[in-house]
C-alpha cells in the first residue's frame, strides 16, 4: 500500500464513520420533529427518554479514539493540504467539531445538560410569574458553566469567541461586534424616524378571517414558487415554527396558523422554507460529511431572512402574487388595494417581543442580547443586574420599556437552556442577507423584474450554486466575501432598509 | 453481597438492557410508521439506511454475550422458579427471545435478510407480470433456508414448530393443524349453503359518496367510544393500513379511505384499534419487558377481529351506531334502512383475494395458505407445483378458481420476505377471538344490550384485565385456555358464524 492509498483508506474510514453517525443524527432529528409536530400528548416522557440514549450513543461515537487517531494522521497529510478541496475541508472540518467535543471534560458537559433541562423547566416558571429572582442563581451558574467551557475550549481574545463558534464556526467577537456597532449606530435614529412619522399602514386588513385551509394552500404554493421541493419535503403545523428534516431528502418545514391573521403564518413558512432550501440545495452525496453540510447559522439565517423579507415582503413579489391572495381570500382581501397590503405586512413599530417583531426593529432586539450576554461572559455585567441592563437598552435603542420581565428579560428561552452565544447569528443572518441580495443582483440583473413575473428559481438557483452546494468547504465569512467581493458590513443591510422603509414612511432622504 | 441481592442485580441488570433495546427498537418503530404515512417520495432510499442501520445496532445489543451470562445466571434460579410471576416471565421469555436470534448463524441471517429484499421487488415484478416461474427459483432458496433456520433453532416433532414459534411462541403445528382442520370440516359446507342461498345484500347502498372527511370523523368517534385513547394514540392515512407506535402511549393506528366505499376505513380502522387498544392496555411500566409487551400474533390478532368483527360487523353495534351514521352520511345512508345496511357489511362469498375476503370465508384463504406452506417445509410438495396445488384447492375450499396467479399464488407477500408460519396466526385470532368473546359474555352478561346501549368499556376492561395487562405472563394458548376454560378449538368461531349468519341468510339449523 502506498501512502497516498494509506491516507485515502485512514480518509474513506473516516467518512464512513461520519456518514453512520449521520443515520444517527437524523434518526434523532425525526424523534424532535415528530414530537414536535406528531407526538400524541402522553408520549411526551417515553420521548424524552429515546432522544436522551440516542444523543449518548451518538456522543460516544462521535468522540471514539479511533477518530482522533484518524483526523492526527491525515492533519498534515497531501490531503488536507488544501482546506477547500472536498477531502481538505471535510478533515479540517471534521477535526474541529471532533475537538469541540472532546475538549469538554465530561462532568462538564453533564451538568450543562443537566442544567439546561432544569433551566428550561424553571424558565417556562418564572416567566409564567414575572419572576426573575426565581431565575437569576441558575441563570449565574449556567453563565459560569459557559465561561468553563469556554476556557476548554480555548480562545485567542475573548472567552465569547469559544461560545460564538459553537453556532457560527470562525466567526470572531470582534468582527461581529464591529459589523453590529456599525448597524446600531444608524439602526437607532431610523428606527426613531420612522417611528415619528405620521404614515401608519392600516393593520385592520391583516386582522380578518383567512380560513386555516386556504391559508395552507396558498401557503404551499408560494413555497413551491420560490422553489422547495416537496417530493423531497412537507410542510406540517406545530407550535414554534422549525425546519427539521430526516436525511438528504427529507426537508420538512413547519408553520402555525391563526385564522384571524394572515402573515404570521405566510411569512414564519416563506421564512423556513428559506432553510429548507438551503438544506435542499446541500449535496446530497456528501450528506453526514462536512462538505454535505450547512456552514452556519448565520449563513443559514440569511437564506431564511432572505426569502421572508427580501423577497417575501418586497413588492414586486406582491405584484406577482396579490392576485391570487385576492382571489383565495376573496372576503377579506377583494377590496383591498395593493398598496394597503404591502404596507401592512412591512409595519415598523418599536415593539417589546422580539419573535413578533418586524424587519428593521428586529436588529435592535438581537443587538441588545449579544451586547448583554457578551457583558456576562466578561464579567462586565451581573446576572442580578441583567434586568436593569435589559431595560435601559430597550429604552436607549427602541424608546420602549416593558413593564415586567415576563416580556422583557425572561422572554426567550436561549440563555436557560445555556445558548449563549447563539442571538448574533440572527443578525449576521439579515447582514448576509443583504450583502448576498445586493450580489445576486448584480450577476442576475433587475430581480424585481424576475420576482414581479413569479420567476424566483434564478435567485434559488445562484444562491444553490454559490452558497448551497458549497457546504462547508469555505468558513462562513470567508464564504460570504467570496461570493459578495466585499468583507462583513452594516452597509448593505442599511441600503436596503433606508431604500424600502424611507419612502414607504416618507423619510428624508 | 446475597445471593438472593446477586441474582436482583444481574435481573435489574438484564431489565436495563432490555429496556435499552426497546429504547432502539421503539425509535426504529418511528422510522417504520412515518415511512409509510408521512416519508417525502424522494426520502425513501436513505430512510432504508437508517432503518438497516439501527436494524444492526439493535441486532448487536440483542445478542450481546453479556446478555446470555446473566440468563445462564438466572436460569434455574429463585427468582425463575415461578415462570409466571413477573421476574419468572422475563427471565424465561428473555431466554427464549436470546436464544432464537444468537442459535442462527450470522450467514444464515444475512443471507435471509438479503433475499428478503430481493424477493419482495421480484415478487413485485412477478405479480404484475403475472409471472410465477419468474418468482419460483427464489421461493425456492426462500424454503430452503427456512428449513435450515427450523435446524439451526431445533424443534421436537416438526420442522415447522421453530417457523411458527417466531410469531406465536409455543404454539406446536399439532394443535393448529387439528383446530384448523375441524374449522375446515365445518366451514367449506357452511359456505357453499350460503354461496347456495338466494338472499343477497344490496351492495349498492355501501358504494355511493361518503366524503372522506367525513369518514375520518366518524372512524375517530367509533375508535374512541369502543376505547381506543387518542390522548396516547394517533390515527393516519396510509397504504395499507397497520398498528404502529414508538413507545407505550404512543399508539398509531392508520386506514385507507376510499371516497365511494365506506366498510373499507371503516372496519379496518376498528381491525387496527383492537390491535392498539391491546397495546395501550399493556402495563406501561414494563414497557420492553417481556411483561409488558403483547404475548403473540395470534393473540394480537384475536383482539383486531373482536373489535372488527364479533362488535363491529354485529347487529347491536349499528343499533346504537347506524342513527349517527346516517346523520353523518345523509346523501348516502339517509333513506337506507338499518336492515339492509347490516346486511350488506355482512356481505359472504367465495372470493379470490384474501384481504378482500369476509369473516366467514376468510379462514380459508388461511387454511389454504397453512397447508400449502406446511408442505413445502416439510418437502411434501414442490415449488415448482405450488400454482397447480393452489388452484386445486381454492376449487375444493371455495369452489373457485383464479384465471391469474397473480390473484392466486402470487397475491401475498408474506413469502417472498421468508414469513412462513404466520398466515395460521391471523386465523388463530379469529378463534380466539371468538373463544374470548364467549367467556367476556358468560362474565358480563348480556354483551348485545351493552353494545345497543353505546356501552364498549366493560368489554375493553375486561380485556385489559384478563389479556392485556397480563403481557407473556403466559403463553399464548395457555393464557387462552385460562381465560375461556376451554383449549383451542373451532367451536366458538362456528357457533358464532352459524348463529350471525344462518340466519341472515336463512340457512337450515
């Protein structure tokens, strides 16, 4: 055997071993989703129980010596001589995430997960109660827990960064930081102009009855439009929208309805089916392996953000399709004009919850979690001062304030199940977005020319081509600036929230 | 340490294990229904994966040496000495359930499951081709090996004993072979009076439109007033229907609605809701244990038929339910009377396909089926002759012929995936099912005036006491005869179809 066949036969061992532990992954991901959207209420329990042996029978795979014995003989070899080829990126790739999870000592993973299950539990509590207090000692231990692991894990600057990492390989404090600073800076006084303008959209034709059935159906065919394909996917109802999925061709989306609303649930489908795309467009021959896989969560925001507000709530995608809207929910939209439509659906209002909040305040929500639990991790802030801290910025950034923590500090669930680190990645997804937008316009010519005739698959297409099947063969940033020309930036983003939101509001230019 | 503490310790120890199995093997039930009811088209090669996959790691820890240590260990101990008390029963059916699938050899296996495979697509290809010689050469390894797996798990009298003792343990060929033969006396006249008998139902007033909606409603309604728990249960659409699950109280029920017909969802959704009423009365703390889990198939069986046929098809069950049926059904069955409705889901007649077949019939498409398999296991017939012996005996039992084999030998698909010895379960149930049914009304009295009133939960409890909750305490036909006072016999099914049907179609006493 020469030493090329040896590295490729070590390399071929290695593969196979990530591909089985992908059975195992998906086979837990169906378990997830079908509690989330199938599970009759009693299985709750048993279900708990089967994901719990699952993920320590993937766990021990996935740190098993034999790995790292592997990724230590190819790590300098010919093969991974070039981080970008299929063989180089998927050992680069697979030595990281192999080292991530052996570098954390065992008990600390343990009561991580021990913690996070407890926190999740007293969360749901406390917010019930608007009590904060309640939460505040296991919240402190679960701040300590990360910055444990984040001196594990090891980083060059900030302890944050071995916590960024986890959701957005590569991704640096710093970089993140600068890119959200940038955007706060002329997010904050656009915000205050728009919310002092006297144009306000008439929400009331929003608010009407849009049967449930009709709803899915439109629902279905504006995903289908843009380009989910569901022969290799489904769309099912449950109680926090996802995009779950169980192999390579198996994408599955799912939304929740309210009769008497139409955009919650048109926009949270449009919005996964951006990620299922995504997930769609990966190579499927490579699926398990680093190269088969989506490169982070901020790219993989971009594509969801992309398809919800780029193009879901930009109007020449309305030109396309308020027709058929009219004509399915012909008593509550037949006599509204366009105009009235587009507006509503692009209502900006400083508002307290995140989750309901629009495309321009929403920055401003993520800017000050990522800014808070950055202060945490630094010991800049303490967890009983959190609250404070939480509204001050709500006042400073968005001139609101909540009156109980229950809809202000306790309103997500990230930090008790010990996700620090995780809220940039949803505004690294809007600055993606636009930067890629701004590109995908520059080599695909006018969209709103494409959009307004309902060709989408040209924008689906180059973004499968140049982001999709690329996996993780390039970091994300690294992927990003490739494809755009240009390095991570608030400008693009603003350009487009100025170009959309300033005349609709009437804003000096 | 005592002995009597050492020997709980190696029992608590093969409990855990066992429970871990069904941990894997609940997950891989998952796999299975959301394959057949929820699978995106293009999901299905890699789903084969994942299924294969957990398949192995399921089959490794089944066979674990360890596994056999602590049984050595338990098995002539105290705590197995009672072999129906609740250690005794899992220590022995433990023992059972190890010893089949470590006596075969790792070749044989394989070889099995490889032509399994093979067979279902060929017989696929044949079917459609209408093509037997096509089929024959792999039915013929198929036998082949079945009989080296009868050598390789060993048997006393008959080489078929190891085949149906994997789906109904304990059960001798004898015994059947005797209880089917006095059914066959008895049954091949019993039809041919009917076949002879001029009353003929009106089949038209079940073939006219009952939305599918509809349907759905009322099969939900029905499921649940005869008991089934939706609360830990589900009911889905599918290609023909099963009884899945993925943990114990989590019960999924599936049927096939068709737009023109309704008996078709109809009973089979009461067929699978006495399959899943069995499985939600299983003690679910022993959920893994042979304690809790469902003794047999024939047992299995005998609850889907009760609830199908001996409640289902009867005349005090549409009593209470046919004013609800006709609301439901207006269009349909408004002016249909309750007479003719009865009659016509009690439809008899000799037929050529076995899953279109009725409750009287039925047993001899079994008993054909079993004594063609029992003589090719035992080399007293060909393969080669297995069309001509087929046709031979559909004229003799039924008095009809195919002109196809693709209606005659080649309609199921049992034996191309090497299940010889479990077509005698499905007529087991309808013996036992009978047999029970006769004991719950000598125990509850006046079974019709129950059911006419809309009252089914005495006869589930008594069920769930005396079947469900008993798990393998004992063995099929054991527990049988304990329940009924009687051993396995045909009495009880031909008292139940001389009395439902004599006189429905005015035959002689």
């Amino acid at each position: 055997m020469t030493m090329t066949d040896k590295l490729q036969a070590t390399y071929d061992k290695l593969c196979n071993h990530a591909r089985e532990v992908a059975l195992l992954t998906s086979t837990q991901s169906l378990l997830g989703w079908d509690e989330r959207t199938k599970l009759p209420p009693a299985g709750g329990d048993y279900r708990a129980q089967q994901m719990s042996y699952l993920a320590g029978v993937i766990h021990k795979k996935q740190t098993a010596p034999e790995v790292g014995e592997w990724l230590a003989e190819l790590a300098d070899s010919s093969l991974a001589a070039d981080p970008h080829s299929e063989a180089g990126a998927d050992i680069v790739n697979l030595r990281r995430d192999y080292d991530r999870k052996t570098k954390l000592p065992q008990a600390l993973v343990e009561e991580i997960a021990k913690l996070s299950v407890l926190g999740q539990q007293l969360w749901v509590e406390a917010r019930k109660a608007n009590d904060f207090p309640r939460f505040r000692p296991l919240l402190e231990r679960m701040v300590e827990l990360k910055r444990q692991e984040a001196a594990a894990i090891g980083y060059d600057k900030e302890p944050y960064d071995a916590l960024l990492d986890e959701y957005e390989p590569g991704a640096k404090t710093a970089d993140v930081a600068c890119a959200l600073a940038g955007l706060r800076e002329q997010l904050v006084p656009l915000v205050a102009e728009i919310a002092a303008s006297e144009r306000r959209p008439k929400l009331s034709v929003l608010k009407r009855g849009f049967p449930i059935d009709l709803q899915e159906k439109f629902g279905r065919h504006a995903t289908e439009s843009i380009g989910f394909d569901f022969k290799s996917g489904r769309l099912d109802v449950t109680d926090h929208p996802f995009c779950g999925g169980a192999g390579p061709h198996d994408v599955r989306l799912t939304t929740r309805y309210d009769e008497d609303f139409l955009p919650g649930a048109l926009f949270s489908t449009l919005h996964e089916a951006g990620h299922g795309i995504y997930e769609q467009g990966l190579p499927a021959d490579r699926y398990g392996l680093p190269t088969g896989e989506a490169v982070s969560l901020g790219i993989h925001e971009s594509q969801s953000r992309m398809w919800e507000n780029f193009v879901g709530r930009s109007w020449p995608f309305w030109e396309h399709f308020y027709p058929q809207a009219q004509a399915t929910f012909r008593d509550a939209l037949g006599t509204v004009p366009l105009d009235d439509f587009y507006f509503a659906i692009n209502d900006v209002r400083p508002s307290l919850i995140r989750t309901e909040s629009d495309e321009v305040t929403y920055n401003l929500h993520i800017l000050i979690r990522f800014e808070l639990e950055l202060a945490l991790v630094n010991d800049q802030l303490q967890v009983a001062d959190l609250p404070a801290a939480w509204n001050a910025k709500y006042r400073e950034y968005l001139g609101i304030e909540s009156p109980t923590d229950s809809d202000g500090v306790l309103q997500d669930v990230h930090w008790s199940g010990g996700a620090i680190g995780y809220f940039p990645t949803y505004s690294l997804g809007n600055l993606y977005a636009a930067q890629l937008f701004e590109a995908a316009a520059r080599n695909l010519g006018d969209l709103n020319a494409l959009f307004r005739r309902g060709e989408f698959l040209s924008l689906r297409d180059w973004l499968r081509k140049h982001i999709h099947t690329q996996g993780r063969r390039y970091p994300a940033a690294e992927l990003a600036h490739r494809v755009t020309g240009v390095p991570l930036s608030h400008d693009a983003l603003l350009r487009h929230l100025r170009g959309k939101f300033g005349p609709l509001y009437g804003l000096a230019i």
